[in-house]
C-alpha cells in the first residue's frame, strides 16, 4: 500500500466555494505566506474555478452539492498536517488565521472563530438569532466553550478524519463540533471579524429559504 507523504509543519487553508469568483481574488491574497490555498469547486457556474487557479491555489471538484462535502472533499485532498478552513466570500479574513494555527500547535484539538460583525447588518437577525439557540446548545449539552457554529476553524487533518464522514451540507460545522466534544476534544475560541461579503448572496444568510435549510440540518444533527 503506498502512503501519502503528509507534510507536518504545513497549513492548507481548504475553501468550498460555489460561485465566488468575484470574491475570490480578495480572499485568496489575503491567504498568510507560507499558506497553501485548496478551494474546492462546488457546482459553480461562474469562473471560480479559473479564477482560483490563476491566483495559485489548488482546485478541487466536488459533483456532491453541499458545504460538508465540498470541506470534506477538500481535507481529503490536502497534503498537510494542519488543516484551516473558511468561506471563499470575503466575510472573514484570512489573517486572522495564524492564531487559530498556533493554538493547535500549542495543544488544542480544534481552533475555532467567533464571528464579531464590524457593521450593522453584516448578520442578518435571523440568522444570528438561530446561531445564538445552537451555540447555547452546545454549551448545555456537550460543554463546549463556543458561543459560534466555528465557521472558521483549524484542526489537524488526521484527526478530522477520525470523526468519520459528517453532515454533508450545512450542519457539517455543527456536527463537526458535537463529534469533537464527543470524542473529548480540547476545542478553543477566539473572536473574529465579520465583514461584508464582498460578492453575490449567501446561500444561507442571505434568504429566508436559506436559513430554513440550514435550520433544518442543524436541527437534524442535535436530534
């Protein structure tokens, strides 16, 4: 059996995007240096992927619609020990990103943002509104110090993994967070900025009928 050669000091930094090719510039210069770049394609009909590639990042495709499986997919692809993610949409910056990293280095099993909106309707009521029930949730139920869904977050590749396969679209944050304090994970969080997103609308935020389906998958995976 051939093994993958993992590298153990390197950070991929795993976007599933659809659709963000004009966000995507921004977001990707914004990457730290020494950082590699995956963004994984997911069902776009817009230029992301070309824009990602003439910009230096790896491309990957996931034909699987949905937010768990293109983060999954992009996981499975990297090539290093610690893995980050965020959202290809310009609303958190990825320079934020190196302090999640080192407190994985420095022991915890996850690293996670708490999203902090820099201006009035950033977040739209709704949609805060359900993030603060399931946060609270989690506090009560797993006891986890996380007032957030950790929409950006950093953890070790391998160990991700070891959770098995999780929620394939949006509760994917979610039960990634109910696994880890399952499996008794040291998970820590620090605030993040919340911006505008820089283009396009989001797929869940950004309608009524977005939050639904979100609302759905989250309620599907505290069941």
């Amino acid at each position: 059996m051939t093994r993958t050669h993992v590298d153990p000091d390197g950070v991929t930094v795993v976007i599933p995007c659809r659709d963000e090719a004009d966000a995507l510039p921004n977001v990707l210069a914004a990457i730290p240096a020494g950082y590699q770049a995956l963004v994984v394609d997911n069902g776009s009909i817009d230029a992301t992927a070309a824009v990602a590639r003439g910009r230096g990042a790896i491309v990957v495709r996931e034909d699987r619609p949905g937010y768990g499986a293109a983060v999954q997919a992009g996981i499975d692809a990297a090539r290093t020990e610690l893995i980050a993610v965020l959202d290809g949409d310009g609303s958190m910056d990825p320079a934020e990103l190196p302090e999640l990293v080192e407190l994985v280095r420095s022991g915890a099993d996850l690293a996670v943002g708490r999203r902090r909106p820099t201006t009035a309707g950033v977040w739209p009521w709704h949609a805060r509104l359900g993030n603060l029930l399931v946060a609270r949730r989690l506090r009560r139920k797993y006891g986890l110090p996380v007032h957030d869904i950790a929409a950006m977050r950093v953890g070790r590749r391998a160990r991700i993994q070891s959770l098995g396969p999780l929620h394939l679209r949006s509760g994917y944050p979610l039960e990634l967070l109910v696994a880890a304090a399952r499996a008794g994970w040291q998970v820590v969080e620090r605030d993040i900025a919340y911006r505008p997103r820089a283009g396009g609308v989001s797929k869940v935020s950004g309608s009524w009928l977005g939050t639904l389906r979100a609302t759905k998958d989250f309620l599907a995976v505290l069941r």
